[in-house]
C-alpha cells in the first residue's frame, strides 16, 4: 500500500499551515515591486521610448480641432506623434521636428498667430509632408 505523504503546498509555521504559493506571491510581489520602477524610469531616460510601438494609425485618431496658430500646432503635433509611434519618422527628425513645434508655439502664445502658422507650414514643407 502507497505511504501518504502530507501536502507538499502547506507547511506549518507555528499552529496556522502557510501555503507556499502565498510565500512565493509575496516574494514575487516584492521582487517586482523592485523591478517595475527601475523599468519605467529606464523607459523615462529612454529617448526613443513610444518609437514604433505600433505599425499603423489606430482607428480612433482624430485630428485635433482649433483655429489659428494653435490648431495648427496641435494638429502638427498629433500627425508627428502617430507618425513617430508607427515608425513612420526616425527618432532624430522627430525631436527635430519638435524643437520646430515648440518655436512655433512660444511665437503663438507671444501673439505671433501668422508667424506660427508660417513656421508650421515651413516645416511641414522641410520634411516633405503636404501644405
């Protein structure tokens, strides 16, 4: 007759049986309580962090709305943003690309409605997007 062995998942820890599987969730729980942080702080100092995370527009983008200055900055900054997370734009023109961006908001919110615009428009055309 085969010997019963008691519960390889319980052991006793004074009178109250533990189970492992609760020991190793615990340890498990701190270990990645360690690790989850460092990795979002590595993707935080990670420039290309977001770079072509996906492989196309999702289906609820929708063009910023807005007039003047500020809707075309924002409309500017959206097809930049989809185009740097499709892999569409490298790393290096988009940061370029939003240097120019934030030139032409300080022009918009010092007043420069048509100054912005024109910067807008002038680097859509240095980086081959359409007027």
């Amino acid at each position: 007759m085969a010997k019963l062995h008691a519960n390889p998942m319980l052991r006793h820890q004074g009178s109250r049986p533990v189970k492992r599987s609760a020991v190793i969730s615990v340890a498990t729980l701190v270990l990645v309580g360690w690790t989850v942080p460092a990795a979002l702080a590595q993707q935080a100092n990670d420039p290309d962090a977001g770079y072509a995370t996906r492989p196309f527009t999702p289906p609820n983008f929708k063009m910023p709305e807005g007039a003047g200055c500020t809707g075309d900055i924002a409309r500017w900054r959206a097809v930049q943003d989809n185009d740097y997370a499709s892999g569409n734009i490298e790393p290096k023109v988009y940061n370029q690309i939003k240097g120019e961006i934030a030139k032409a908001e300080s022009a918009c919110s010092a007043g420069h409605d048509g100054q912005a615009s024109g910067m807008v428009a002038a680097s859509k055309r240095r980086h081959g997007y359409p007027g």
